[in-house]
C-alpha cells in the first residue's frame, strides 16, 4: 500500500479567497500524481496527472505542483467560488498497480 | 456518448445472501478497477484488472470476487464471506494503470 496523506481534512472560504492543499506521498517508488475533484452526486473528474519532479500544471482558476524529490504536490485555487466546493483527492501510482488514494480534502466555499 | 455505467444505484441485501454490482465501459480501456468509500476514509482498493482475463487483488480484497470475460464488463461481487459489506462503491477504468482514471455514478449496497 502507497501511503498517501492529505492536508487539511477540510477547509471552508469565503467567495474570493484564495487556498491551497497538501498531498504528501513517499519519495521512492514514484511514477504518477493524479488530481481528481468529487462533487457531490457526481463521479470524481480528473483534474491534473503529473510525473516530472518539478511539474506544474494549470486549469483555469487551478493549478497544482509536484515534488518528487521530497514527496509532495501542492493543489491551489485561485478566487475561490461556490462551485469549488467538493473533495479534492489525490492518487498515487506506481507501474502496474492501480491509483492509491489519500482521504481527501473536502472544500466549502460560501458567498 | 463514452463513459461508464454502475448498475443498480443502490442495492439492498439480506445477510448471507452474495450480490453482483455490475460495471460496464464503453471507452475502450483496458485497466478496470473496483474502489469501496466508508465514512471518513479515502477510496481503498478492491480488485483490478489490467487486461481481459486477468486480475489482482486489491488492498481489501477479502470477501469479493470479480470476473474479466469481456473488455468493456468487470462485475464485483459481494459475498456473504464480506463481514462489512455497506458501503459506497466506485467502479473506474482507464487506457492503462497509471493514466487517468474515469468513475461511474457509484453503487450503494446496504445490508438489511
């Protein structure tokens, strides 16, 4: 098993703040970072897939980096909006195996 | 349209009876994977399958079998071995084990 830890457990903004999570992983053995948002009622969506030390990847008001050399990748949401609210959660994998995932950070933005 | 389709929502089942939650994909992947969710945890790991004909257990694979016959189908099921079967599942699939992974709607079994 592929520990994977998130940080916070949860997290709730005001409209407009910015905030960013943590996702640590163990160093060694590394091949994938994935990003994934789970609203509620709905299926988890990719957000971001990351495999360089040093990647840094962007989707509109969201961006994500990646340390491989001491195990951790940072999620930020910039100008947070209600429609961020939902579980952000991170997944480890390593060739071959299937995504292991941390627990999640679940997100509440309020107007 | 290309997705993946969990069937049925939810899912009621008596004590000591097996049931089979079914999961099928229509994008062409070759990975297929089987996920279980409890309150407060992370999504763990039950079974998955890289190709047609095979698969691995996962981390919490006691008590559920699956089966490969078909590329596009990979159905759990829940056997009456399970001591703890209520719970939320998510089947997902993807191109290959470490790409991204697309989820279906979720299956929710509970045990009366």
């Amino acid at each position: 098993i592929l520990n994977v830890e998130q940080s916070p457990q949860s997290l709730h903004v005001q409209e407009g703040d910015s905030t960013n999570f943590t996702c640590s992983f163990p160093s060694s053995n590394f091949y994938a970072l994935h990003w994934y948002r789970w609203e509620t009622a709905k299926s988890p969506e990719a957000l971001f897939v990351m495999t360089l030390n040093g990647d840094e990847k962007k989707k509109g008001r969201i961006s994500a980096t990646l340390n491989t050399k001491e195990g951790y990748s940072y999620l930020y949401i910039k100008g947070s909006q209600p429609e961020d609210s939902a579980t952000y959660l991170c997944a480890l994998s390593n060739s071959g195996y299937a995504l292991n995932f941390g627990k999640g950070t679940s997100l509440l933005v309020t107007p | 349209d290309g997705g993946i389709t969990q069937s049925p929502k939810y899912l009621f089942r008596k004590e000591g009876q097996n049931v089979t939650l079914s999961c099928e994909q229509n994008l062409n992947h070759d990975a297929m994977y089987w996920y279980r969710q409890d309150p407060g945890q992370g999504l763990r790991l039950i079974y998955y399958s890289q190709i047609v004909n095979d698969f691995q257990k996962g981390d919490i694979a006691e008590g559920y079998s699956v089966s490969r016959e078909k590329k596009e189908s990979f159905p759990l099921t829940v056997t009456s071995a399970q001591k703890n079967p209520t719970a939320f599942y998510l089947c997902a699939s993807s191109i290959v084990t470490r790409a991204e992974a697309f989820f279906g709607q979720g299956t929710r079994l509970t045990v009366v």
